[in-house]
C-alpha cells in the first residue's frame, strides 16, 4: 500500500524514456502488466503511448546530418591568409623551423594544420611524430 500525504505531482516523461519502455513492452516474452508496473506507470498510460508510436504520434527524435563545407585548396599558401595569425613550419629533416617562403610554396606534400585561433602550421607529409609534436606543444604555449 503506497500512502501519499503530499500534494500529487505529475511525472513529466521524455519521449526517449517513453518509447524505450514501449519497445520493453512489446519484446517478445514481455508481459504488459509486469513492464507498466516495473516502471510504475499505469497499464492505461502505458496502452496510450503504445497507441501513440503506432500511430506515429510518438516517435524517435529524427537527427538530420549536418553538412560541414570544406574546401580543397590548390595551393596550400592560398588556404590561409598571412593576416589571421601566427604561423610555423617544420622540415621533414629534424624538426627545424623554415623560412615562411619556403613554407607557403605550393606543394602536395605539405600538410596545414589551422587552429580555431587561427594559428596555422604547415609541415611536410614526412615529418616525424615527435617533431611535429614539439612543434605543436610550441604553438600552444
């Protein structure tokens, strides 16, 4: 016997925890008075919402994908503007800051790497791990 000496709440159920007890429901094996009662709702409520995701009236929060835009540069030095921020590049030979000519030539085996605070680091595709590492470790301090 449950004794309630408060004032009666509604409960506020979100639509994932109502359709996951629905799907319980209707697994095979379930028995419908046993689930509306395990999660303490009524075997009404739980017909009503089972009436609901049949109708379509109660159903799971459509994600629509997002498309991000990217652009494929042909050139890396026209990727990134000289005026947004700092910028660094290392050499595949040791991890060796060079010049910033040398660094924005075009070429397809350069990397670039741009930060949200518009930090930009090109490196060529065969630098080390741990240099590029070095490097970055720089860039953030």
């Amino acid at each position: 016997m449950e004794i309630i000496t408060g004032a009666e709440r509604r409960r506020r159920w979100r639509d994932e925890d109502k359709l996951r007890i629905v799907a319980e429901a209707e697994a095979p094996d379930s028995v419908f008075a046993l689930v509306a009662r395990r999660h303490e709702i009524s075997r009404g409520q739980l017909w009503k919402w089972r009436g609901q995701v049949r109708r379509g009236e109660l159903a799971p929060v459509r994600v629509e994908p997002e498309f991000i835009p990217v652009r494929v540069m042909a050139s890396a030095a026209l990727s990134m503007p000289r005026a947004l921020g700092k910028s660094a590049a290392v050499n595949e030979s040791g991890g060796e800051p060079v010049p910033q000519s040398r660094a924005t030539r075009s070429d397809p085996s350069r990397i670039e790497i741009v930060l949200p605070d518009g930090t930009c680091v090109r490196v060529d595709d065969g630098v080390g791990i741990a240099a590029l590492r070095r490097v970055m470790m720089a860039v953030r301090r």
